[in-house]
C-alpha cells in the first residue's frame, strides 16, 4: 500500500531533488523525481499550477497581526490564483463567493494586502490599472528580464514592459 511522504533522491551527478509523493518503493521515488541526468523542471512537476514563495514573506504575515484569519485566508487565495509574471485579477465578488466571505470582507482584506505591499498596482500605456504581487512576496515565472534589483541585495522590483529603468515601486 503506498505512502505519502516527503522524500529526496540523489542523481548520478549528485544533485538532490525532494518532492511529496505516494510511494511504495525507492525505484519508484527515483524514477517519479529523477531521470536519468535530467531533474524534473516545475512545468514538469506542477505543470503551470505553481509559485515560488519566499520563505521570509509567509513568516513576515503569519507574525503580523493585522493579518487574522479572513485575511490570511484572501492572502494564500490571492497567492493560489496568481498567474504568469505575478498577474492578479481582484474581482473582490468572485473571490468572496470561492471563499465563502462577504464582499465587503474581501475589499477590506485587500486593502490592508495594498497597504502592506503585498499588491502592486502598475498602470498600463492605456491608463488601465492591473494588480500584481509583488516580487518580495514571490513570482510566478521566469524572472530573466522581468524583476530587477536597484542595488545588490536590495529589494526586488517588477520591470515596466521588461525595461530595468522603468520599474514599478
């Protein structure tokens, strides 16, 4: 009978890939995680329902007291439906109606997302407004030209139309 649990193998060059799988034998595990030379990439793994999370972000929000239930709740919904290069739609009736919230509820924990940083707001050459996460919190994609630093080790930034010196802030 196979198992859940979170494994790690090791390839022939040594590098070593995790992941949580049901399993019933180490061949399985090697041969679901590792092919021969080739690690599995996240499209592979996850196909395109994934986002890289930073660690420091979840630990910032589970800490801030601001951020109780209802709106640690709209905070991983937001993380859960954010698409390609950190795109978000904020449709505060239709995310009310998936969490089973009310509207008002919803505006008011995306306010304080606003607030805090959490939610970019980038307007478009058309004057449209359109919402990401912001990079700090995590990113959806390949970053390559799209997110820069203005100093090393300082705070990430989302490119405007993937130039470095137009960045939203």
């Amino acid at each position: 009978m196979p198992i859940n649990r979170l494994v790690e193998c090791i390839n022939d060059d040594g590098e070593i890939s995790e992941g949580r799988l049901k399993i019933t034998t180490r061949e399985e595990i090697e041969r679901k995680l590792v092919r021969k030379n080739k690690n599995f990439s996240t499209s592979e793994a996850y196909g395109d329902r994934w986002i890289q999370v930073y660690q420091d972000t979840l630990l910032t929000v589970a800490k801030d007291r601001e951020f109780k239930g209802s709106s640690f709740r709209v905070f991983v919904y937001l993380l859960a439906r954010t698409c390609f290069e950190n795109h978000l739609s904020l449709n505060s009736v239709i995310m009310a109606k998936n969490l089973g919230m009310d509207d008002s509820d919803v505006r008011k924990c995306i306010g304080l997302m606003k607030k805090k940083g959490i939610l970019v707001k980038e307007v478009d050459s058309e004057g449209f407004v359109k919402w990401r996460l912001d990079p700090n919190c995590g990113y959806k994609g390949d970053m390559e030209g799209k997110v820069y630093r203005k100093e090393s080790g300082g705070k990430l930034y989302l490119a405007v139309n993937n130039v470095s010196d137009q960045v939203v802030e």
